[in-house]
C-alpha cells in the first residue's frame, strides 16, 4: 500500500495495525504485521502481513482488509498516494 508522503508514518502504522486487528478472516496468531518498506517525497509504502486458516479464506480475507483500509482511512483521514 502507498500512503500520501504528508502523512506521520506512525499514523499510517496505527491505522493499518487498527485495520488487521479489526479483521475476523485473519488468524491473530502469529499476529500479523505492520512492515513500513519506505518513504519518499510522494508515498510512505507500507506491507500488511498476515495469515488465513485455508487458502480458501484467502480472497475473502483480502477482500475485507481491502474494504477496512477505505473505511479506517476515511474515518481517520489518511490518503492513498498515486501509484508508482
């Protein structure tokens, strides 16, 4: 994920860490990660990491952090960057 440069990256961490613990598809243990990969002038990449109990929990699992992002992003008002 890319975050707007403006942006505190604590912020963006604790969102994202509010995102993951949010999720009822993801298992809590090992508990998933919040990875900071890097920042620029435009974006502060950031990297999810986290488990599912089946594969076949995999696309519904990405599928609801994808729609938690939109909603805690707006709710705390964090922006996407363009992308690379």
């Amino acid at each position: 994920l890319r975050f707007a440069a403006g942006q505190r990256p604590r912020t963006v961490e604790d969102v994202m860490r509010s995102v993951l613990e949010s999720s009822t598809r993801i298992v809590k243990d090992p508990a998933p990660a919040v990875a900071l990969k890097a920042i620029d002038a435009a974006a502060i990449e950031v990297e999810l990491q986290f488990r599912v109990a089946s594969l076949a929990m995999g696309i519904s699992a990405r599928n609801e952090i994808i729609d938690l992002i939109h909603d805690q992003c707006g709710a705390r008002g964090l922006s996407l960057a363009m992308p690379a």
